[in-house]
C-alpha cells in the first residue's frame, strides 16, 4: 500500500518561502494512474487545496495561491515538492501531501500532516 | 471559481439518521467525493462517485447527488461517526474544490 511522508520545517518567517517534501513509498511516482497534490488546513479550520502534479510534471494550481505557488516532482527519489514563497501569518497551517485518483480525482491516501508556523 | 456551500454544523442522536448538504452550482453534473476528519487525523475519504464506498467503509455511509445539491446520508448514527465531513469536487478546469466543512455531533 502507498504511503506518504511530509517532510520540512515547522516554522518559517514571514516573507520567506515554505518548502515541503512528500516521500512516497510503496509504490512508483511515476504511475499514470496518480495524481500527487497538497492539501492545507490552518487550525480550527477547513480544507484547503493548494496544488496538484502529474508524473509527467503537469502542475495545477489555486488560483487563489498560483501567483506564490511551485510543485514539482522527483521521480528518482520518488518524491514530489512545495514551495510557497512570501509567506504570512494566513500560511499557518497544517500541510498534507496526497495521493489522488487520476480518474476519479479523489484524495485516496493521505500523509499524516505536518504544522507550519510562519512566525518571526 | 467553483463554490462548495456545507452546513457549520448538524446534531443528531444515537441510532438516528444524519444528513449532510453540499450545495454548488448545477452540482448534479459532477462528482462528489466525501471525507470524514477526525480530531488530530488527516481526512479519510468515505464516498466517492456521489455515492460508492471505498473497502472498509460501513454501509450506513451513503450519499447522493442531484441538480444543485450533494447529500452525504449516515444511518443509524454511532458515537463514533462524530467528525468534520467535507465535500469535494474536481471541476472541469482541473482544479480540486472542498466544501467548508461540517461538524457532526452525535447528542
């Protein structure tokens, strides 16, 4: 069964970038069959979709965050990354990488979350 | 861009039934995928395709989808179903859009 990890630092300060990566496991990156996206919640609130990828390196994009927002993907290491530049205390929140269904566009797997704190 | 309205909040007792909403624009067009989170856990989806189970997901967990409206229909209510459930849809210029979201509490 595919696993994800989130991976990166707790807290960054304000007006610098968040960079998060997922470490697949399990199975190939590089399946046709997946998607690979970001979810974030801040706290005490709901879900928000940041951005998705394809293995061919397709990216999709909020466009609420497009303008501050880069996924890519690494298939030798099997990972794929965030990055989220000029960060404010609004980016707080937990941050979950996730599996998504090509064909159906569900969020099958989902990494445990991790929290990042933009704070000086 | 497309709009996913949840009620806050709906309360139900032991062994009755809960609904929950999901409105959109013309929303019995698309798909409707349903999450169900947990306090300190990622969401686990509960409903796909408007109303097909993944494996492990009771049968009292049931959904249905139809012109401006997605219902998410849980059965015989147990105090374990008490969640946040989200409501998602991925809309045709291939962005992922989630509802905002609705506290179920079990009386």
């Amino acid at each position: 069964q595919l696993q994800l990890q989130e991976s990166g630092p707790g807290l960054v300060k304000p007006s610098e970038t968040l960079s998060l990566t997922c470490t697949v496991s399990g199975g190939s990156i590089s399946s046709s069959s997946y998607y690979w996206g970001w979810i974030r919640q801040p706290p005490g609130k709901g879900l928000e979709w940041i951005g998705s990828i394809y293995y061919s390196g397709s990216t999709y994009y909020n466009p609420s965050l497009k303008s501050r927002v880069t996924i890519s993907v690494d298939t030798s290491k099997n990972q794929f990354s965030l990055k989220l530049s000029s960060v404010t205390a609004a980016d707080t929140a937990v941050y979950y990488c996730g599996l998504i269904i090509a064909a159906a566009g569900t969020v099958n797997e989902w990494g445990q979350g991790t929290l990042v704190t933009v704070s000086s | 861009s497309y709009v996913l309205t949840q009620p806050p909040s709906v309360s139900v007792a032991p062994g009755k039934t809960a609904r929950i909403t999901c409105g959109g624009n013309n929303i019995g067009s698309k798909s409707v995928h349903w999450y169900q989170q947990k306090p300190g856990q990622a969401p686990v989806l509960v409903i796909y395709y408007d109303s097909d189970r993944p494996s492990g997901i009771p049968e009292r967990f049931s959904g249905s989808n139809s012109g401006n409206t997605a219902t998410l229909t849980i059965s015989r209510v147990e105090a374990g179903d008490e969640a946040d459930y989200y409501c998602q849809v991925w809309d045709s210029s291939s962005v992922w859009v989630f509802g905002g979201g609705t506290k179920l509490t079990v009386l």
